[in-house]
C-alpha cells in the first residue's frame, strides 16, 4: 500500500535519541533496578484542587463534546492568565485551548508556513521540532545557539538567516535541553528582528513558571511582536499534569480561528471536564506550582555542584526548565557511548544529546525529576563512573 508524502516528514523524529531509554526500559522489565532521568516527566504530585476538580467535573459533567476552541470559561481564564502575566491585552478570542503545548505547536505551525517556505528555530531544538516544521511543508533553518554563551541566542546569525522564504521564527525558552533563559534584550532583539522582515514569532513557554536566573519575558508582552507573537504553552510541567493534555496557543484572533479550524479536523475539542478541571487553577497562582519550580531550581544547583567533581566533565547550573546539561567530550567518549556503558555499569538512564542537532553533541540531558535524596544518589554513580573511566585511562 502507498502512503502520502507526509509520513516521511514525520518519521524519525528524534527516534535515535530515545534509545537509551528504551534500552533501559527493557533492562527494567527484565529486573534491574533502573534510576531514569531521561523523562521531563514531573515527580510531583499535582495539586489536589486540580485532581479534586476533574474528578467533581467528571461525576457531574454530562460526557458531550466541548466547544471545538475549548470552554468559552476556560478560554477567557487562559486569557486572563495572560493578560496578568505579561500586562498585555488577551482576549478569549486570542486563546484556542489545545492537546498540550505539542497540539497548539503543530497546528500553529500549519496555518502559518507551507511548501517551499522556511521557519528558523535554534538549534539545539526541542525533539518534535523537525517535525512539526517538515510536516507543514516548510524547511526547517537551524541556527546554532551561542554555545559559548550558554546556548543565548546568536542574533546576527538569525537575522543573516532571514530570506523571503522566512516565515517564522520558533524560539524556545526557557530551553530544553540547554537550561538557556533568553534575557530581555534578546527576546526584545528577536521581536524586532520579527517586526522588520515581517515574521511571526512563535514562542514555545511550556517552562515559564521555571525560570531561576533571570524573570521568564513572554514574548505576548513585547510591544514589538504585537499582532505577531504566537504563544504556546500547557499546564504539563508547572503543574505537573502532563497527561491531562492541557495547554493553549495564544495568538491574533484571525491565526486563532485558523487554528480552531485545524482542530476540529483533528480532534474535535478536548475533554471537558479536563478543562473544567483545571479551571480554579488557571485563575490563581497555586502554592503548589512555586514549590515544584522551587525544587527544580535546588536540584539544578545541587546537582550541578555534585557533578562538577566528575573528572572529564563540564557542567553547569540551568537558567530554567527541568534539565542539566552535562558535557562530557572531554571524556573521549561520544554521549550515547557515555550514555549507554553508564546504563550498563550502574543503572543510571540519562539522554544523549547528538541527536539534539550538532550544537549539543557530546552532551548529556539529565531529568531533574526525582527526589533530592534519589536524584543525587544517581549523580554520584555518575560521578563514580566517570572516576571508573579516569582510572581505565
Ligand atoms: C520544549 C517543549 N515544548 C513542548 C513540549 C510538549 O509539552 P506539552 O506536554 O504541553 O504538550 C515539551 C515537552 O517536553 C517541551 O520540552
């Protein structure tokens, strides 16, 4: 049987850098104890306002559809959310309630480029990145991020990369894998850069809530990316619920109606008792979101600390998200040959960062998503494994 040319945009993506992990899953059914910290999959429990409210939402609900754009309630609490946030106007209309962050990505994307059109992102980019591009039938153009600036964006490099083609720019922060927080000056530099060559600026911010080193800058609020900025971002981290599938894409009204347009063809609106579910918690900013950001940012420092004593590595403590980037060329190993013999010897999962894009070969992504106490424990067996490696030499 044939099938369409789609399937080859959408093959591959990221595959090689899941195998690890899919190794280590097997060594875990076949019995070995297994520490994973491959996953952005938080540990913490949600708050039980959230699960106490879908599952009231859910006896209560008549089980129909839901609006194809999501609740008018939910859309309206999303905007506010924004509105409060980035002390710019958000509308109901601005906001179409998505299959997480991933879904809002995707059908953004395909309302805003198509054949023989160009979106710059930056590379390192996020797994499903190349995908979500090729799939609308533009060309992705990486750009490297400054590596030797803590993976900050290189602006004169984005700007050369501009042609007629260029439809958008997709930036990512606080960035996975990297840990990068663009600062303000960046973010206000890559609007601009939107604004002169008439780009929309497509601004992934499902970290937000887990920026340490400088304040998370939505693009919604840059006067510069006005009537330009597409914002997507979920519930999935901050509020450790990534499989309710709750996120939004923010944008101008008629990219929003587009968007819903998409939706209907692809999933027909979302559960509503999710979405009510998660009412109360869009209108508030919830203890419980600031203590899991919190206990990123300590096991970040803890973790960077402790792996700083790894002979033949380079680390240091993210800006943001739920990822430490450790470095480990100065080993002569490549990240999956590091990744692999460290599964091997002591049990530890951690995600080999090559196929990533070239800008972060020979890293590793290690998950800060375990307790302090279990984190740190599989951060000296790295640390031991690394000495095993010094004294083989
Ligand atoms: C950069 C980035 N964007 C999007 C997503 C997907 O988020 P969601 O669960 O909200 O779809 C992830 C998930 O890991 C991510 O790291």
């Amino acid at each position: 049987m044939k099938f369409s040319p789609l399937v080859d945009s959408i093959a591959g993506g990221g595959a090689d850098t899941w195998k690890v992990h899919d190794r280590a899953v097997a060594m875990k059914a076949a019995g070995r104890a297994v520490t994973f910290l491959t996953i952005g999959d938080p540990d913490q429990a949600p708050a039980d306002l959230i699960i106490e409210g879908a599952r009231a939402a859910l006896a209560a609900h008549h089980p129909g559809y839901a609006p194809i754009a999501g609740q008018p309630a939910v859309r309206a609490a999303i905007a506010a959310r924004i509105a409060r946030r980035t002390g710019a106007a958000c509308a109901a209309a601005n906001v179409v309630v998505t299959q997480g962050a991933q879904a809002g990505l995707y059908c953004a994307m395909q309302c805003i480029a198509g054949d023989g059109d160009e979106v710059i992102a930056l590379d390192p980019v996020y797994a499903t990145y190349g995908a979500v591009i090729a799939a609308t039938g533009a060309r992705m153009v990486k750009v490297p991020l400054d590596a030797g600036r803590g993976f900050h964006p290189d602006l004169a490099a984005i700007e050369a990369a501009v042609t007629p083609r260029t439809r958008a720019i997709l930036i990512n922060s606080p960035h996975n894998p990297t840990g990068a927080v663009f600062d303000e000056a960046e973010k206000r530099a890559l609007a601009d850069i939107c604004r002169r060559h008439d780009l929309w600026l497509v601004s992934d911010e499902v970290y937000e809530d887990m920026a340490f080193a400088r304040p998370h800058l939505s693009a919604w609020s840059l006067d510069e990316a006005a009537g330009r900025a597409v914002v997507v971002s979920s519930l999935s981290k901050s509020h450790a619920i990534p499989g309710f599938r709750l996120g939004w894409a923010a944008a101008p009204p008629a990219l929003a109606g587009h968007i819903a347009n998409l939706l209907m063809c692809l999933a027909f609106g979302g559960p509503p008792f999710i979405q009510e579910g998660v009412l109360p918690a869009l209108k508030t900013d919830l203890p419980e979101v600031a203590a899991l950001c919190e206990d990123y940012r300590r096991r970040g420092q803890a973790m960077a600390a402790l792996l700083a004593g790894a002979p033949g590595c380079v680390v240091a403590a993210p800006e943001g998200g739920m990822f430490l980037l450790l470095d480990v060329r100065p080993t002569g190993l490549t990240s999956t040959e590091f990744a692999v013999a460290l599964l091997e010897a002591h049990g530890v999962a951690v995600l080999p960062c090559d196929a990533f894009g070239p800008n972060v070969a020979g890293r590793l992504r290690i998950s800060l998503t375990l307790p302090d106490d279990q984190l740190l424990a599989a951060g000296r067996r790295i640390v031991a494994f690394c000495e095993s490696l010094r004294s083989a030499a």
